[in-house]
C-alpha cells in the first residue's frame, strides 16, 4: 500500500492539538511513508508557540504543490517554508508567523496565496510581489494591516492576475484606475484599504474580466457623473459586501444598474445606515437576481411585493431594513424559486403577525424549497415598531423592574402531530396561546391519541402570566399589569386542563 500511496499523491490531512515538536515528528513520519504527497493541510487547533524547525520536514515532500496551514502561533520565523520550489498554491489562516513579502522570491511557482485572519505579522511592500509576475494569480492578504505599497506596485502582474484580496489593508494606496488594465481580474475587493474609490474616464472595455467585487467599487460608481445606461459592467455578477465595515461615504442602491447581469447583491455587516436606497433599484434584475441581502440596512426603503415578479430568487434576507412586510399583496405564484421565506423581514404591527405566519405556512406547505418551519427565533417586530418593548419577565423573580433586558417576544412555530400552528414567545420558558393554521384531526382518528399526548405536553405548561392571551399586551405598561396580576392572584391565571374529545 506504500507503493500505491507514493503513485497516488494523495491529499492528506494532519489534525494535532498537542504540541508543535509532535507536530514535527509527525511530519516526518508521514514524509517517509508518503513522499510524493502533493496537497498537505495542517490543522493547529489554537496550536501556541510552536517551535523553530518543526515545519521544516514539509522540504522533504518533493511533490508538494499545495501547503494549507490553519490556526498555528509560531514562535520566530520560519524560513522554510520559503524554500519549496514546486509551491504553486499556499495558504494561511489563523497563522501568527514572522515573515516578510520579499520571501515570495523563493516559491518561484507560485500561483495562490492567501492570507486569512491572524497573519497580523506580515510586513512588507506590495513591491515584492512583482518576483511572482509570471505565475501568480490570486493574492489575498486580507487584515494583513502591516503591508505596504501601491496598487500600482502590480502593474507587472496585470496579465496574470485573477483575484485581488487587500480588505484591511489601509497602508495600501493607490486607485481603481491602476486596475483598469487588468484584463484577467475577476474577484476585487478593497474595502476597508488605503485605495481610493476613484474610475476617471471609465469605459465599458475597462474591467472585462471582473464578475466579483464590494463595496469600494460601487463607491467610486456613484461618484460618476457619467449615466449607466452609457456603459455597463455586463461580466459583474456578485457585489459581496458581508461582514464588512463601511465608511462615512453612502452607496446609493441606484449604481446596481451598471450591473445588468447581476446575481448576488449581499451585505451583512451589522446596523449600517450608509446604504441607502428603494429595492425598487433591483428591478431591472427580476430575470437574473438569485441572492439580495440587505439586513440591517436601515435606510433602504420599499415593500416585499417590489420583489414578486424575480422568479429566479432563492436567498432573500430583508431583516432590520424599513421595508414593508406587505404578505397580503403577495400572489400564491410569487417567489416560486425562494427557498426559506424567513427572512423576508419583521412584521411592524401585533396585528400583523397573523397574516405574516400564515404566509410562511402556506409558502412552506406549497414550495418543497422554502423551510419555513425552522426554527424562527429571529422573528419578532420590527425594533422601530411603537408596539415594539421587552417582557421584562425578571420581574416575576425579583419583583422589580429591570432597566434593560435581553428577551423580546418572537415568533414560532408550533407542529403537533399533522397540525401546524404558531404562538407568541416572551423568553424564560413563557409563551402564549397556540394560534392553530390547521384543523384538529378527527377523534376517530387511529393516531389521535398520540396527537393529543402531544397537544397535551406542548400547549399545558408555562403559559404563566400569558395564559388566555394571544398576542402580547398592547403596551409596556398593559403588560407590567398582567405581570403585576400574575404574582398577586396566581390561582386566577390556572385553568382546568381540556378535556379529551370523545370517540363517536
């Protein structure tokens, strides 16, 4: 099986969680059984202060192609690791390792590098790079905020390079007029860099390749005083703005039609007022739109039927926008391709919850796709709803008014046996009334009684204060009352259990 092993190349996999010299002996022993690895991948977990020397067994894997490392702490450099000549894809995450760009010189054949989360102590000019101008193809130094340079230090990499990764990176200067020329350029993001979002003289020949980029580039889009229906990005299908952090300048949603084909429009990066805008701005992708995440996006305005006619949407998450839950206009027909149906927002009324679980049922019981009975924790009213406070049910421990609490009321599902239904949640284990969707199967049933065991178990218990009711009390002060009754005239909110339906 040895011989076999060193003809096969295989991939191989090292998790170590103990120390780095054990890592090393590791290493050599899979290096003299497995010499002709090409694609090793080795896993730290939260592995700290590893020692000098111990990757230097990864010389003798004279086929390696691809060196993976994941979340190691390295105490010192490690030169060796820049002294593989076949290198063609290398790359780090969760790494804490000491070295420089100029080390690129000794992987003359590298094409991929990437740099993830941690590797904090990079230093270097984007200068160095231009050693890898004949082979490299993606560079990804992602939070690397020691890094030096210009975007106009990879002029000599215009014609090989596929994916530009510099988010963080704010000692990199330069403008999006140095990637104009970049005729492979497929992926760019430059959020959160020194670069600056500026296309002067912009033309529909300028960025053939590029499918995929964020937020800088919209910003430099809105600065244009050139109309989009002069010229437009047809090759862009992705803006990936997640987990981003924007700054001072708003992105008006009005530049997403300089992207005709566009696919994926996402931003989830936490309460953001900077992009602004109607989702009536997507509508001249009804026919290609497949994924639109605004959460948080608080200035972004519109209703849900806006979207109805976009037969191609799977992924749709609106929570935390302004946007208008409008289910009532919705068509048993619209969003036939949407897959969950539970992020379509929040119900701004009590009112509303109603119509809005209804129509989560009703997608999920007609759509194989939508998974809307999941569990939906993150369904609740819309935080900038009047009738919008929290249960503030510590005072039914304490007697006293909390000033701040962590539970709200939310919505859920309730299934029982073939019954769907749903209630109001106001945390600590306390709900309200079961608001059925579904009729009660018969008692002649032959399954009945174990639909009424369940019934029994999961609509008897913790109602509490909430027992009769089904919505949440108007107000704040409605619902200290109820709280205030509950603690005085316990025995008032207990009520005999129903009693079983007979069989005819």
């Amino acid at each position: 099986w040895r011989d076999t092993a060193r003809l096969a190349s295989p991939v191989v996999d090292i998790e170590d969680s103990t120390t780095g010299t054990n890592l090393g002996i590791r290493l050599t022993s899979l290096r003299s059984v497995l010499p002709g690895t090409s694609d090793l991948k080795v896993y730290g977990h939260r592995m700290r202060d590893v020692p000098a020397g111990c990757l230097r067994p990864v010389l003798g894997f004279r086929n390696l192609h691809s060196l993976r490392l994941f979340d190691i702490d390295f105490t010192g450099p490690h030169p060796y690791l820049f002294q593989m000549q076949n290198l063609e894809v290398f790359e780090m995450d969760g790494i804490y390792l000491e070295w420089n760009l100029d080390m690129l010189s000794g992987l003359p054949r590298l094409k991929k590098l990437s740099c993830g989360i941690g590797n904090s102590r990079l230093r270097g000019s984007l200068k160095s790079v231009r050693a890898l101008r004949d082979t490299l193809t993606h560079l990804s130094l992602h939070g690397c905020r020691q890094v030096t340079g210009s975007l106009h230090d990879l002029r000599d990499l215009r014609h090989t390079l596929m994916k530009l990764d510099l988010q963080g990176c704010d000692l990199v200067t330069g403008s999006l007029d140095n990637l104009r020329s970049f005729s492979l350029l497929e992926g760019l993001f430059l959020e959160g860099s020194g670069v600056e979002p500026n296309l002067s003289d912009v033309t529909a020949g300028d960025f053939p390749s590029l499918t995929t980029t964020d937020a800088l580039f919209l910003k430099a889009l809105g600065r244009l005083d050139t109309p989009s229906n002069s010229f437009t990005f047809k090759s862009i299908t992705s803006i990936d703005m997640e987990d981003v952090p924007l700054d001072a300048v708003e992105i008006n949603l009005d530049v997403v039609s300089y992207f005709p084909n566009l696919q994926r429009f996402m931003y989830s990066g936490g309460h953001n007022n900077e992009i602004v805008g109607s989702l009536k701005s997507f509508l001249v992708h009804r026919h290609c739109l497949t994924e639109l995440h605004l959460r948080d996006c608080e200035e972004v305005l519109g209703s849900l039927s806006d979207l109805r006619d976009f037969q191609h949407l799977e992924s749709l998450d609106l929570r935390g926008t302004m946007i208008t839950v409008d289910v009532q206009n919705i068509r048993p027909n619209d969003f036939p391709s949407l897959k969950d149906a539970t992020y379509i927002g929040h119900p701004w009324f009590v009112k509303d919850a109603h119509d809005f679980m209804r129509f989560l049922h009703e997608r999920n019981r007609h759509s194989s796709r939508c998974s809307g009975y999941q569990y939906c924790g993150h369904l609740h009213l819309h935080t900038k709803s009047p009738e919008h406070y929290h249960p503030r049910l510590e005072y039914l421990a304490t007697g006293e008014l909390p000033h701040d609490s962590s539970e709200e009321f939310t919505l859920q599902f309730v299934k029982v046996g073939p019954r769907m239904g749903w209630r109001w949640t106001a945390g600590y284990g306390y709900y309200f009334e079961t608001s059925w969707l579904d009729d009660e199967p018969v008692a002649s049933d032959e399954r009945y009684d174990e639909y009424w065991e369940e019934f029994e178990s999961k609509t008897r218990d913790m109602l509490g204060p909430f027992r009769g009711m089904y919505d949440p009390p108007p107000t704040e002060e409605a619902n200290r009352q109820v709280l205030r009754a509950f603690i005085r005239y316990p025995l008032a909110f207990s009520v005999e259990r129903r009693v079983r339906p007979r069989t005819e």
